[in-house]
C-alpha cells in the first residue's frame, strides 16, 4: 500500500502513539496511557515472570502484501506460542515498530485493529513499546510477558530415554501456504488453498494445551523453525535421541492434497517452518493425563516417537530406517 500525494501525511510519532496505541492499553493502569518511559507490572503472589521476544521482518516472516491486520496478529502470536510452550499464562506485551515510508495510515489502523482484535481473543493488553522510522524494511519486535506459578515452567531440558514424544496439531501447513503465496502452481480447490495460507498468516498459539501440559510433560517447546530442528533443541539440552516415525507425523488434508502423503512429503512438512504447534515429551504412564489436556483444550494431540539414549534427532521409514535430513528446519542465517 502506497501513500498519494492525495492521502494525509502518516501520523506522527505521539500523534500515532495517542490515536491507535494508547488504546491498547487503556486497559492496564501499569501502562499509565504510554505516557511514560516504563510500564509497571504486578504479579499474583507466587507467581513467576515469563519473557520472550520475537522479532519479525518483511518478507523474511511476512509477505509486503499480506494484510496487516494478519501482521499485527501474527506478530503477537508467535510470542504468544512462545509462552504456551512454557504453559505460562499472557499477560501483556511490549511492541516495537520500525516503519518504511510505503506505510501509510489506512495500513497503520488495520494493522492496531489486529492487534486490538487479538487483545481481546487472548486477554492480554499493550504495556509500552517504540516507534522508529527506517529506510530498511518493515521490522517489527513483540517482547510478550506471561506468568507461572513458581519453579512450574516447562522447559526444553528434562526429556529422559524412555519418554514418548508427542505434537499438536498438524505439521507442514504453513510451510505449505508460504508457497502458495510465493505463487507457486496448485490445483487446489479454493478452500483448501485457503486453509493453507490462512495458517501461515495466522498461526494459533496452543496457550491452553501449554498450561494443561504443566506437571506431565518432562520438555517442551513450539515448533516455529521446523518440527526436526525443533526437536533437536530438546535432544540438544536434555542430552538425548529423539526418533521420529514418519508413519505418525500427522498431516492435514489439506496439505496431503498439494504434496501427498509419502515420505518425501512428511519429510518436508517436519522441515519446515511456521507452525508453532507445540512438541512435548512425556513418560508413557502420562498419556491418559495428555489426552484429558488435549481434549480440554481442544486440540488433536498425537504420538510421534520415543526418547532414546544417545543425540539428535532421527526420522525412521516404514522399514524402522533413518532417512537422511540435509536441512531440519529453516535458520536464519
């Protein structure tokens, strides 16, 4: 979207903080209006503070064209996913923006509505943040503040050989819509086409499922790179084998439409990116509690693997065979 001379010049720094963003956080007395240089924040007692930050940039995380209501959401989003893998409950966030001059203030008030509408959706509320012009590209950082009772937070360290492994959720959509949108031939029907770019626009944050995992699941984390690489994050710290069969990573139809459901399709579903599901292991004896957190939270939960003695993560074949992974997951650089 590109201003004319016939539009209004943007908004000014506190003209644009006053008119969209004071808003946002009319709700928190700690954020005083975003009138001051710092936000208070008060946790229930035996309550610890969760923080995490994601930055995005355009056309690295997000398409130019994409709407920015979905930016906004998307924005705040990942973050969110963030603390459900630590089965923190969101609080707030804090938001930097750095804006190019193609951005005008039609695309800055759908953009605040996203975020107003995501507010409301997931309770949370703006504490404070920055604005900052720049020549480079949309760039936009979340830093999203939850909470959890003291010495409770899952973390990526404490898998143990003999754990099962599990995901939310289906794998690959996203990755899947990326290249729909990058306008990649399909004949897909319409609706599934849809769904597919809808979950790469728009992913879901399993808030929910996260804090029904606290006390059964020995690590967890959301799969924002690739479910491999992710996963490799937990073999990683917890000093273990992760062995994934192909056979139980599950996929959508609507994807199993655009790329099949063979191994060459899963194995680039579980490499690729954006589908901040969450991944978790748990001991065997917990899968009666993960179906209870599951249907509580009303998300498919399934078993993908084991946790093994040894390191890294291994994709088995039908015949129980590692099939050779050139690239887990999307890096960054």
């Amino acid at each position: 979207m590109t201003s004319s001379n016939s539009e209004p010049p943007r908004l000014g720094e506190f003209a644009l903080i006053a008119k969209l963003f004071a808003p946002l956080a009319a709700k928190d007395e700690g954020a005083f209006g975003l009138k001051d240089d710092a936000a208070r924040l008060r946790l229930p007692p035996g309550d610890e503070l969760v923080v995490t930050v994601d930055a995005l940039v355009e056309g690295v995380h997000f398409l130019r064209d994409d709407p920015p209501r979905l930016i906004a959401k998307k924005a705040l989003r990942v973050n969110l996913s963030d603390l459900a893998a630590k089965g923190a409950h969101a609080k707030n966030y804090l938001l930097a923006l750095c804006l190019p001059d193609w951005i005008d203030n039609a695309w800055l008030t759908d953009f605040a509505a996203g975020l107003d509408e995501d507010q409301a959706r997931y309770g949370v509320s703006l504490l404070g943040g920055d604005t900052t012009s720049t020549p480079g590209p949309l760039t936009l950082s979340v830093t999203a503040l939850g909470s959890i009772p003291s010495g409770r937070m899952l973390r990526r360290k404490g898998a143990r050989p003999g754990d099962l492994v599990f995901v939310s959720g289906t794998i690959g959509d996203a990755g899947a819509g990326l290249e729909l949108l990058r306008g990649k031939a399909s004949n897909l029907p319409a609706d599934a086409r849809d769904y597919l770019i809808r979950r790469y626009r728009l992913p879901e944050p399993r808030l929910s499922l996260g804090r029904g995992l606290i006390g059964i699941a020995s690590a967890a984390l959301d799969v924002s790179d690739g479910l491999v690489a992710d996963l490799g994050h937990i073999a990683e710290v917890s000093d273990v084998r992760i062995s994934i069969d192909v056979r139980l990573v599950p996929l959508s139809g609507e994807l199993v439409s655009l790329w099949g459901s063979a191994t060459p399709a899963v194995l680039r579903a579980a490499t690729a990116g954006d589908d901040y599901e969450l991944a978790f292991t748990a001991p065997p004896a917990a899968q009666s509690a993960i179906a209870d957190a599951a249907r509580a939270a009303g998300i498919a939960v399934k078993q993908i693997g084991r946790v093994e003695q040894g390191g890294g993560v291994e994709l088995l074949d039908e015949a129980g065979k590692g099939i050779a992974v050139d690239r887990p997951g999307f890096t960054h650089f």
